[in-house]
C-alpha cells in the first residue's frame, strides 16, 4: 500500500499519483518510511553558542514531531538527544537556559548534557539500575560551517548526504560567513511539502514565473545534475551580472556561475550566491501544507540584491503562488499522474524515484 514506481527512463516514465500530495494515508506513509528515517535541518537557533547550555528542538513540528534537546556542554562540545525523560515520559526542558544538567521537574531524574543517567531520587533497591535504557537517547547530528542536520534513524551516512556540496563549494569563503537574522524569515505554504520540492528541482518554470531571476540567468546553459541523494542545479549568469568564478581544477573552472541550487534529499536546499548562502529548510506540516525557514548567510555584504541572489523575497512569493495552484489542482478528480520533459525535469524524476524508492523500502 502507499507505494508507486517511477520508469528510471525519463522518457517512458509518469510521476507519482496526485493522491501523493493530498492523501493523509500516503501523507502518513512518507511520514514514517521517508522522514523517520532521513537528515533534517537543524535550524539555527537552535543549537547553543555558549557552553553549558540547553536549547530545546522539535524535529519537524506537526509532522514526525519528535521531541529533542540540544545542548553545549562545558567543553564546548554539543550534543543531540532525546528531550523526555526515561522515567515517565515528561518532557524535560520547555525552554533554552543555561544549566550544567538536567533535572526533570516531574520527579527529580537528571542527566548529564551528553544524556547520561546522573542519579534518581526513591530508587534504592530497584534491580537493574541504571541501564541502558535510563540514559537518553542519543541522536545524530552533524556541523558544517554553522549548518546542522540531525537524523532519528538514518537510512544513509551524513557524509553521503553531504560529499557532493562539500567538494563543489570548498572554494567559496565558507569559514567567513555569519548568520544573518535580519534577512532569515519564514513563510507558511498552502501546498504538500513535495510539491514545493518537485518546484525547486526544475529550471523548466523560470521564465514563466520569474522574470526577474530570468533576466539574471543564460537559460540555455541552465543544468541539472543528479547525485545519490541529491540533485545540483547550476545557473550561469547573464550579461556582467556578479558571479562566482570557481579556480583552476574545479569542475566549473571557465563558468560565470550565478547561482549554485543544491537539494539535499528529502526537505534541505543550499543556494549559493556570490555574497553568502541562502538556506531553505522544508517542514512538512500536513498532505496539504509545509512550512519553509529561509535563513541567510552572508560573507560578501558589498554583493547582496546583484544578480541571481537579488530579489529572493519576491522570488519565493512567486513560487508559492504557482505551488499553491498546483496544490489545488493535483486534488481535480480529472488530473492523476503527468509526464516528464526529459530536458528539463531530471531533477524532478530523480527525487520522484528516491522517494519511490524509500516508501517501497
């Protein structure tokens, strides 16, 4: 139940049924055989700056709804675990704080900020005690250059998720770039999180929704590649607009680059501009509705609202409007499975065959 097959052919191949977008039976599948089991991004908030710190994390609220805690200890090491205690199930901490452990405010339990068991009060003469299961769960969790994911039962290594973007971008001025809150925001979209996806991962609807962005880029040389878990699509800037311009030995050496569009299966995108990076982290709220926090990293403030990575506001108020459509009529009762431009939609097919691929197990 809950699966369908993608013809690894682009040119013989349908995409998913529209009941994928809508249904909260197929919702609940990809809840449970896809989120469960993928990397997300941690948002930058909340993990702590100083040590000896603990900052509460829901991973994808409303959605897998799995309640974390993130803490830096007094070392300066963070750590990723379970936010419930192990004894009756309270949520442990409501709120980031300083704190050098944890207490639960139901019945005194604490733990160490790595999730140790520390000591319970009243449990003199229980069997057994402390085992394992009294520690708190550990989660994985991984850092790049201030960007974090975390994964409840990854399917695959961080690393895997990460090689492509980590080789294609080591020229870019990553150790310089800071968080930018006054140009991070969020924004609610009326659509299923895989339709804002199926959006990003094509090139094909730039000059129909974004004449702006269009007027940045040369769409005859836009192109998409494909990685394991993956998808890179790389923008070549149009007349003298600023562009990055990669050494000698990269795989783009001799290309004005205007914009590099990573996807990292299933909810993370990384955009890379020549001022910074631009973050979208995709939470799935409901079959009809996700949330997307857009945040930014800037280490060139000289080269913000140039080019492809000007006007990014405008550009994603575009894009919900045309995936709040399609939301609408994916559920047309004459409307059930499209077919794919083989020039332009790779990027599509690709991630409609990961995600066939992990709801079939």
């Amino acid at each position: 139940m809950h699966t369908f097959e993608i013809d690894p052919d682009i040119r013989r191949a349908q995409m998913p049924p529209s009941a994928l977008y809508h249904d909260p039976a197929w919702f609940a599948a990809v809840v449970e055989r896809v989120l469960v089991r993928s990397w997300h991004g941690i948002p930058h908030e909340f993990v702590p700056e100083q040590p000896a710190y603990l900052s509460p994390w829901v991973m994808l609220p409303g959605c897998v709804d799995e309640p974390l805690l993130m803490t830096r200890d007094e070392g300066g090491v963070l750590h990723l675990v379970s936010n419930v205690c192990t004894h009756r199930g309270n949520l442990l901490v409501d709120r980031a704080c300083a704190g050098k452990q944890v207490r639960c405010g139901y019945h005194g339990r604490r733990f160490a900020l790595d999730g140790r068991f520390l000591s319970m009060p009243e449990f003199d003469g229980v069997e057994g005690f402390p085992a394992a299961s009294d520690q708190l769960a550990r989660v994985e969790h991984t850092h790049w250059h201030g960007l974090s994911w975390a994964a409840l039962e990854p399917a695959i290594s961080v690393d895997e998720l990460l090689a492509p973007i980590r080789s294609r971008l080591a020229f870019l001025p990553l150790a310089d770039m800071r968080f930018s809150p006054e140009r991070s925001r969020d924004y609610h979209v009326a659509a299923n999180w895989a339709l804002y996806c199926d959006n990003y991962l094509e090139g094909f609807h730039i000059p129909y929704v974004h004449p702006g962005l269009n007027r940045a880029l040369d769409y005859s040389s836009y192109s998409t590649e494909l990685f394991p878990h993956g998808v890179l699509q790389v923008g070549i800037a149009s007349a003298t607009d600023d562009a990055l311009e990669p050494p000698a030995g990269h795989p783009d050496h001799g290309r004005r680059i205007a914009g590099y569009y990573f996807f990292l299966f299933p909810t993370t995108m990384i955009n890379a501009y020549p001022w910074g990076l631009s973050v979208n982290v995709i939470q799935p709220l409901g079959p009809a509705s996700c949330r997307v926090l857009y945040q930014t990293w800037i280490w060139d403030e000289s080269k913000l609202d140039q080019g492809a990575g000007a006007g990014l506001d405008q550009v994603e108020l575009e894009d919900e409007q045309v995936v709040e459509r399609v939301a609408r009529g994916v559920r047309a009762r004459l409307y059930d499975r499209g077919r794919y431009s083989p020039s332009r939609e790779t990027g599509t097919h690709h991630f409609h065959r990961m995600l066939s691929d992990m709801l079939r197990g």
